[in-house]
C-alpha cells in the first residue's frame, strides 16, 4: 500500500508539530519551584502599583495611608516568602522580605526626622539608608526574576 506524497507531509507535518508542543511543554514551562517565587514577583508588582496610586505625585515624607500601604507589601511579600522552599531561591526570598521590613521600619524614622529638621538642613540619613535598602530589593527581585524566567 502506497500513500500518497501529500499523505506523508500531513503526516510529518503533525509529527513536527507534537513533538514542538510536548518540547515547549517541558523545556519552557518554568520549574515547579517557580511558581511561589513568580507569587512573590506578581504580588510585589501589583502591590507597587497600588503604593504608586496611593501616592499619587505627591513628594516628601509618605502619609500615615501610604505607610499603611508599604506595611501591607511588606506583609505580603514575608507571607509570600515563606512559600517559597527551594533552596536555590528560599534564602534570596527571605532577603527580600526582610530587607522590605527594614524599609517599612525606617518610614517613622523618616517622618521622626523630616518633621524635626530646619529648613534648608540637609536631607535626613534615613533617606539614603531607604535608598540603599530600596536598591537591595530590587536586586533580590531581579535574581528571582531571573532564575525563574
């Protein structure tokens, strides 16, 4: 039994096109360990999205309600964190938790000072320290982001 030439080319072409899907399945699916860290990413930007709107434009020393708003991202992210239990990102995550606790702690510190300074003084040293943690965080996310992309 002969079949046809365009029979074989169906039949390869579907071929083909199994084996692509079952490669992209398996080969570009992110490890299973990645789904709590990609929780943690996901909710870290949403949550800087709602911390962004609660702030609006202004500038200076964050409100009481966008302090709130920080402690929330920084609940969020230690319970977020805590989820993760690979030990190739566990340690990274927790980083990033606490160093988020860190930076939610220093905002009364930050309104503590601001409020006691003169004007024209220069800028309180919890600023730069924030700067620092906030810089921190954002290089702990990016290794996660980057493991598990």
């Amino acid at each position: 039994m002969n079949l046809d030439r365009r029979w074989w080319i169906a039949i390869a072409v579907l071929v083909v096109v199994a084996v692509a899907l079952i490669v992209n399945r398996v080969a570009f699916q992110p490890p299973q360990e990645c789904r709590p860290v990609q929780e943690l990413l996901d909710f870290n930007q949403a949550q800087t999205e709602v911390i962004g709107s609660a702030s609006g434009k202004s500038e200076g020393v964050p409100s009481q309600a966008e302090e709130a708003a920080y402690r929330a991202w920084a609940d969020g992210l230690a319970d977020r964190a805590q989820n993760v239990s690979a030990p190739d990102f566990a340690f990274t995550a927790g980083q990033v938790a606490t160093l988020a606790d860190d930076f939610v702690e220093k905002l009364g510190t930050l309104r503590t000072q601001a409020q006691s300074r003169a004007p024209g003084a220069p800028t309180p040293p919890v600023v730069f320290e924030m700067d620092a943690l906030s810089t921190q965080i954002s290089q702990k996310l990016a290794e996660l982001s980057d493991a598990c992309s």
